[in-house]
C-alpha cells in the first residue's frame, strides 16, 4: 500500500516536472519571433509503479521525452523549395539587369537612335547639295555608335558584378559548411553528455536552409546526430569536416572571370540551382548571348551601310569611302570612320560623279532599314529583337519566380503551423501548469502536516 513517503515522492515529482514544463513554456514564449526556432515539447507519462503492495497506485508523473516539434518531410521540401525560389529570384534579378541596360538611354534608347539614323539619309536625299544634312548624319550616326558602346559596355561590366557575387556566395558557402560541420561536433558531443541540443540544431538547420538558397544541396542525418551535405553528388560536409570552394580566377581570360573548384580537385564546379546557379547561368549563358547577338547586329550593320556608301559620290567629289570603320566584328569594333570624321563632306548621297543633286544612294542606305539581313530579319528587327527577346525572358522568370515563391510560402507556412510557437496555446499551458504546480505543492504541504501528525501521536 501506499506510504506518506510514497505520496511525498510523487509530490515532488511532480513539482520537478512542472517547473521544467513552466522552462520549457518560458523558453517558447521568449522565442516567438525568433527565426528558425523550433517550438520545445515536454511529453509527460505515469511513473512506473514501484513495490507498493497489492495496491500500488502508481510513483506520479514522469517526462517520457523533451524536444522541438519538427516535421523532417517538411524541413526536405521547404530546402528544396528554397533551392528553387532562390535561383528564380536572382534570375530575375539579373534579366532585370539587362533590361534595364536596354532602357537607361531613357528618350534617346537604341530604337529612336536608330529612327534617327535613318531619317538622317532621309534628309540627306532632300537636300543633297547641302552640308548641313551631312554633319547632322554624321553627328546622328555618332550618336548610334555611343550608344550601342554604353549598352555593350554596361553588360560587360554586369560580367564582373556577377563575378565578384559568385566570389561573394562562395565565400558565404564556406562560412556556412564551416558551421555546419563544427555544430555536428557540438550536438554531439551535447547529446553524448546528457544536453538536450534543441537550439543547436535549429541552429544548423537555420545554416542549411541559408546554404541551400545558395545552392542545390540534400542532407543525410546520421544515428549519431550528424548530417551530412551534398552538392550535385560531391559531399560538402562530412560530420566535423567541412570541404572548402576554392576561388580562382582565370587570369587568361580576358573577362577574368571567378572560377570555382572543390576542395583538393583541380576542375572547375558549378552548382546547379540556387543564386549561384543563377548567377552561372547569367553571366556564363545569358550576358554572352545578348552580348553576341549586338556584335552580329554591329557586323551586319555597318556592312550593310558600306556595301552601297562605297558605290557612292561625296559632295566633295570622293568616291570609295566607307561610312563605318571596315572589318567590324563586334560593338567594340564599331566606329565612324576617320574619313568621315575629317570631312564630312565626304558622305556620299550621290550614286553618279559630278552629280551632286543626286539622291539615289542616301534613299538606298535609307532602304536598308526594310531590307533583310543575313540573319533573316531587317536590320531594325534585328535590333528590336535583341530587346524584345532580353525583355520576354525576363517576364518568363517573374512569372515563375512568383510560382515558386508561392509553393515555399505554403510550405513555410505549414511548418510554422507545426513548429512556430502560438502565444495563445503556450498562454493556456501556462495557466494549466501553474494550477498543476499549485496542485502538487499543496500536496506536498498536506502530506508533511500528516506526517507532523504522525509524529505528535507518538510523543
């Protein structure tokens, strides 16, 4: 049967366990908005029974299990998503980068420098005789050339942003591996001694999710309390060992571009998603694209100008002179040439010597605006297209941005829901762990005045 003593140590029990739940309670509520806490969970069972006789009521109450309410499925998805968000966003981001090249001329952007151009040999048709035409075509085609030059040069300089940002997250990516992999040892070592490591591992958890916006990552949590991390199959960090990137930069290239490789290996790697998957793509797929695409419109362009500028007359009697610089490759290489520059009576709108009111040859390069180009489009179109098409994939990813974004939202949400802390719920516990506290103090007190009863019966 049951003993004062027996009563006495199930009062005491019991006061134990409800000052640890009343921490547990402190600690949730203290932690409301922090990010990427876990809300604690004290689990309380019924003390065995010990050897009370025949009518053994039980030792009390007794804690089965302390820890942070996680769903791992959840935390999988919610990286992943992670993962996919991220990328979305930087490539949106950096598209935006190129658009907004296109369209900081403001007025002045590539398309009306180009109407002008055209109107330019317009209005050199109309008064072929004159001067006046021909330094307004040559300061309109001045001004084409500058333009281009700023849009060409402002992605160029877009390669060495991105350069310096991979530089930038791959740095970051050691930092977090480095603390992954030294949280390991720390849980472990925790865990092994008796801790509970709850805010460690939202800890780690918090650097995961960080590393996997990053970059495409999975994780392999193993019996020890460790995990493991992987990047496009090569592990990163292996229980307290965290594999470092290795920054280089390929002095021969030109655009000195960063190039990154894994631990002791000597090739180049690439992560397949996140920002820095994005920021790749960008300036290994996307900037050189747009950039190659301009310098086939520089070459085709100034052909095409100087195929017929050569045919043509000079107000001033020369002949054979081309309008653009010869052998342009690119928007680097495009340029007035220097003809034209000393003396722009040299503009040929004349397609007949010692014919100076003649028009034909301006109202042909005026033509090649409409004409189509090697490439199958017009030499406007092409142009345009450069534009249109920078601006349509930039439109593409903010809509799948937007997607994305939402799918990880919803996740985020559900696992808050799981794993966030309700100030209501934890208020409640409050007030039912303080009644339950009450509860078994006045037990304790009741059985010590049984006892002092006891006592007194046998003086």
């Amino acid at each position: 049967m049951s003993t004062l003593s027996n009563i006495l140590e199930q009062g005491r029990r019991a006061i134990q366990v409800q000052q640890l739940a009343m921490q547990v309670i402190g600690h949730n509520t203290s932690n409301a908005g922090t990010v990427g806490y876990s809300r604690r969970r004290i689990d309380l069972g019924t003390a065995p029974p010990g050897a009370t006789g025949e009518w053994g009521v039980g030792a009390g109450v007794d804690i089965n299990d302390l820890s942070r309410v996680r769903d791992r499925l959840l935390d999988q998805q919610i990286r992943s998503g992670t993962t996919v968000s991220s990328y979305w966003s930087s490539r949106e981001d950096q598209l935006g980068r190129i658009e907004e090249s296109f369209n900081a001329l403001g007025d002045n952007n590539l398309g009306s420098l180009m109407d002008k151009f055209w109107q330019g040999w317009q209005d050199l048709a109309n008064d072929p005789e004159s001067m006046a035409p021909r330094y307004q075509m040559r300061d309109r085609a001045s001004a084409l050339v500058g333009g281009l030059k700023r849009v060409y040069g402002d992605l160029q300089g877009q390669i060495q942003e991105v350069n310096q940002r991979i530089a930038a997250g791959a740095e970051q990516v050691n930092e977090l591996t480095s603390g992954i992999a030294e949280l390991n040892v720390q849980i472990v070592a925790g865990e092994l001694g008796g801790m509970e490591a709850s805010d460690l591992r939202d800890s780690r958890d918090l650097m995961v999710e960080q590393l996997a916006g990053l970059m495409d990552i999975s994780v392999q949590e193993q019996t020890d309390g460790t995990i493991h991390v992987y990047s496009g199959g090569n592990i990163i960090v292996q229980r307290d060992v965290a594999v470092p990137l290795r920054i280089d930069q390929v002095e021969t290239d030109p655009k000195s571009h960063v190039v990154l490789t894994l631990g002791s290996t000597s090739s180049s790697w690439k992560p397949a998603g996140g920002e820095l998957g994005a920021l790749f793509e960008q300036r290994d797929v996307e900037l050189p694209k747009v950039m190659a695409e301009m310098d086939r419109f520089a070459s085709e362009f100034s052909e095409a100008v100087n195929a017929i500028h050569v045919q043509g007359w000079g107000l001033n009697g020369s002949q054979a002179q081309e309008f653009f610089a010869s052998n342009v490759q690119g928007v680097n290489d495009l340029a007035i040439s220097n003809m034209i520059i000393e003396d722009a009576g040299r503009i040929a709108a004349s397609a007949s010597e010692n014919a100076p009111g003649d028009n034909s040859l301006a109202l042909a390069i005026a033509g090649i605006q409409n004409q189509t180009t090697n490439s199958g489009y017009s030499v406007d179109e092409m142009l345009r297209n450069i534009q249109l098409e920078a601006g349509s994939r930039r439109s593409s990813a903010i809509q799948q941005r937007d997607v994305e974004a939402a799918v990880l939202d919803n996740a985020t949400n559900r696992r808050f829901a799981i794993s966030g802390v309700s100030l209501d719920e934890e208020m409640a516990r409050l007030l039912e762990t303080q009644k339950a506290y009450e509860a078994a103090a006045k037990i304790v007190q009741t059985v010590d005045e049984m006892m002092q009863t006891v006592l007194n019966m046998k003086q």
